[in-house]
C-alpha cells in the first residue's frame, strides 16, 4: 500500500482535517491544526506531503522520526502540530487496514468506558454556577471553567476575591459529588498564583489548569510546592522533551494536546513518561471530532489516563459543532459523564466527507482574541 495524497479541509468553526489517500482505497484521518494558525499548519503539512507521497503508511514510527528529525530545524507547535495530524490519519489507516481500532494496536484497552468533562464560561458566579448545574444535569459528572478575565501582574483584593467567588458559587450549587477544574491559561504571574491557588484550597479543585504560561514552566515547581490543589498543564508543550520539566517539578496531570503534541505517537509516550512520575493524563482537546477519536484511542489504552475534554457545546463552536461532521453521531453518546469504548475500525469514527467538502468552500480565518489590560497592555488570554 501506498500514500497517494494528503488533502487540508479549512473547517468551521476553527479546525482543520487532513485526509490521506491511499492506492488501495483507504482512507485516513487526521486534524492537524493550532487554533488561530490553522492556514500555517495546514502549509506545513503540504511541505511535509512532498516525503510522505509513495511512501506505506504502515510505517508510522519511520514516518514520524523523519517528519520530526530529517530537517536541520526541528520542534514548535507549527511542525508538532502538522506531524500530529499526519499521524492520526496513520494509525486511522493502519487500523482499517488490519479490521481493528487504534486501541487494540496500542496494546488493547485498560478500561470500557472513559470519563469525560464539560466547558462552561460566563464572567459572573452566579453564570458559572448556572452552566455547571446545567452540565450536571445532562449527566456530567465533571467540569472545566475559565477563572477569570485578563489580570493585571499583581492584581487587587477585589480580582482575588472575585476567582474565589467564582468557584465557591460553583462548588455551592453543584456539591461535593461533582468534579470543577479551574483553567486560568496562564494568566497568572508567580506572585499571583501563590497568592490565589490557597485561597481556592477550601473548594477542592478537580485541577488547576496552566496557571502560568509555558515560558514559566521552570517555575512551576514553586506553584506545586505552595497549595495542595493538584496543578496540570501541558496543552502548550509539544513533545516528551518539553514535558521532562514539568513532570519532574511535581505536576499532577500532564494535558498534551493529540492535534499539537506530536498525534497519537508521541502522545502515547507523554504518558507513559507521566506514569513514571505518578501523573495522569487529561489530553487537552476543545477541537473536533478526530482529535478527539485520537485521544480516546489513546485514553482507552493508556492505564494512567484521569479525564478527557471534549468540546460538545462549547462557546467556540457556535454554527458548527464536535457532531457536525460525523455520519454517526452516536460514538460520541454520554452517559453518565463517560463515553463508551469506541468498537470502529481505526479511530472509530466515520467522517461525512460531503459535510467536510461543504464546509472547506467557505473556510474559515478564526482567531483569538487580543486581551489589554486597563493601562493597555497586552494581557494573557
């Protein structure tokens, strides 16, 4: 068997999906994308198209050591993020090929069902606490919500309180019976998170999620050292490399994202390097429907996975959603806040290619916001 082609689909409302064709009619696929950089990412997977063409996509561990290390310049979130996409499509190929899900390649599955969380937003408590009543009772059992707005570099008691309020309000409505992680995509400073992370103790966060930014990471042992509350990060770190740091600095759970960090390949060590420190993993995944084949194909097989993301209803995906360009819906069926172990060929899913084709005419240029605090400068998203 050989690749014949690798096409990008630009798709609403912020993704992009490769597919892979083959001379023997199998078809795989992938989402290589980083939000905000979809048209560069999607670039560089034409590049890497130039070596992959002729070549047996069986050889998924060759491919992925030459897309990785056969340039001069290697690593970041453009190429990581190109070569994740190309390598879900791989092992999609791979496991059609053979008649058997990613998972059973991967060494067969460790559990029947995995666990999965919800996203809520809002600015005030009482919309926060509202969402999360909401999520719980469509059978969630486990939230993710934003901790604040932009914050200045050493904020005011009011900032402080107000992250306080916000997940006492939540903890309050939804009990002791439910999980909340709190995300603050590192915008916290050092002296920050010291000063917030303990005052959040008494609710007993699921997680704290990048409470500082990637550059920080060094760092990230003092935040670990100065609460009980269990810190994760990683959905901004690309390889197992990246990842030494964090693991060895006491993190609780690793988040690398399978459309970012390099597919299902390198995700699959993430994990086991995680497992060696006492970490689990919660892959990063606000994406669509084959990043999150991808990562449950993993999670289904990893022993050490803790949660999942998944992206059902959240606020970017107004127009077109995680569903939208299944021809079966029902593989992403929750119920009590699990998804059941995906039984398809390859990652599991089939994609409605008409629906793909539709929505690449249109495309899409989606990207994040630029935030400013009240002096006007640039603030952490």
């Amino acid at each position: 068997m050989k690749i014949t082609s690798l096409r990008t689909y630009l798709v609403a409302p912020r993704w992009c999906f490769l597919r892979i064709d083959t001379d023997e009619g199998i078809t795989g696929w992938g989402e290589p994308v980083i939000e905000g950089r979809a048209h560069t990412v999607a670039a560089a997977v034409d590049e890497l198209a130039d070596y992959l063409v002729g070549k047996d996509p069986l050889r998924i561990e060759d491919h992925w050591q030459v897309l990785t290390k056969g340039g001069f310049y290697r690593g970041g979130p453009v190429l990581s993020s190109a070569v994740a996409g190309i390598d879900q499509a791989l092992w999609d190929i791979s496991g059609k090929a053979l008649g058997v899900p990613v998972w059973q390649l991967l060494g067969g599955n460790v559990r029947d069902r995995a666990r999965v969380y919800s996203w809520i937003g809002g600015d005030r408590p009482t919309d926060v606490a509202e969402a999360a009543v909401e999520r719980k009772e469509q059978g969630f059992t486990a939230i993710k919500m934003n901790a604040s707005a932009q914050l200045r570099l050493i904020d005011t008691p009011e900032a402080v309180h107000g992250i306080v309020e916000r997940v006492a309000s939540t903890r309050e409505a939804v009990g002791d019976d439910f999980d909340i992680a709190v995300d603050f995509h590192g915008r916290l400073t050092v002296p920050m998170a010291r000063r917030v992370l303990p005052l959040l103790e008494p609710y007993l966060p699921f997680f704290v999620e990048e409470p500082l930014v990637p550059e920080m990471s060094d760092h990230i042992g003092d935040i670990v050292q100065s609460t009980s509350i269990p810190i994760a990060t990683g959905e901004r770190l690309y390889s197992r490399w990246d990842f030494k740091k964090v693991l060895g600095a006491g993190i609780a759970v690793a988040q690398p994202d399978l459309s970012h960090a390099g597919g299902i390949s390198e995700v699959r060590r993430i994990a086991a390097m995680a497992e060696a420190y006492d970490v689990s993993l919660a892959p990063h995944c606000p994406l669509g429907p084959i990043a999150l084949a991808a990562c449950l194909q993993v999670g289904f097989a990893t022993p050490n996975l803790l949660i999942q993301e998944q992206s059902l209803g959240i606020h970017y995906n107004t127009g077109s959603d995680l569903l939208d360009y299944l021809t079966d819906r029902s593989v992403f069926h929750y119920e009590d806040g699990h998804v059941a172990l995906l039984t398809g060929t390859g990652l599991g899913i089939e994609v409605d290619e008409k629906a793909v084709e539709r929505a690449a005419e249109t495309g899409h240029r989606w990207r994040n916001p630029v935030w400013r605090r009240d002096d006007g400068s640039l603030a952490e998203w």
